[in-house]
C-alpha cells in the first residue's frame, strides 16, 4: 500500500510542474512571424462579430422576453380593460 502512495505522490509531484510550465509556455507565445492574409483576417473577425452578437442575442431571448412579458402582464393587472356598458338601444 505504502510503494502505491509513494509513487502516486512522485507521479503528482511530476505532472503538476509540467502543467505549470506548459500554462506558462502556452499563456505567453513567441512571435509568430507569420502572415494572415485578407480573406482570412477578415473570415476571423467576421467570426468573432457572430459569436459575440450570438451571445448577446442569446442573452436577450433569455431575458428580455420573459420580462417583458412579465411587465406586460403586471400593465395588464394594474389597468384591466373597460368593458363598455350594454343598455337599451
């Protein structure tokens, strides 16, 4: 039991430097000294733009109509529609 801690431990005190080093070595980048050409520095931020406004669109249709709604209803219980009297004609 012991010889398995042991090397769980050294197998632990191996992997969590190497993902540290690796975070680090990932998080700051070299220069690249490549080139993006037009068509696909354009397909990229025009892709960027979508996923941004599918976010916001999403957040609106999760959000806003409901309290819309709910805003509509409460309108609708503060001021209830008049029914017109019925007389003689």
């Amino acid at each position: 039991m012991r010889a398995t801690a042991t090397r769980t431990w050294s197998t632990i005190r191996f992997i969590v430097p190497t993902l540290a080093v690796a975070a680090i070595v990932t998080a700051v980048p070299d220069a690249a000294h490549a080139y993006v050409g037009p068509g696909a520095g354009l397909t990229a931020i025009g892709t960027v733009v979508a996923l941004m406004a599918a976010i916001f669109f999403a957040v609106v249709g999760f959000v806003w109509y409901p309290v819309k709604r709910l805003m509509k209803r409460r309108a609708a219980e503060q001021h209830p529609p008049e029914t017109p009297e019925v007389g003689p004609r």
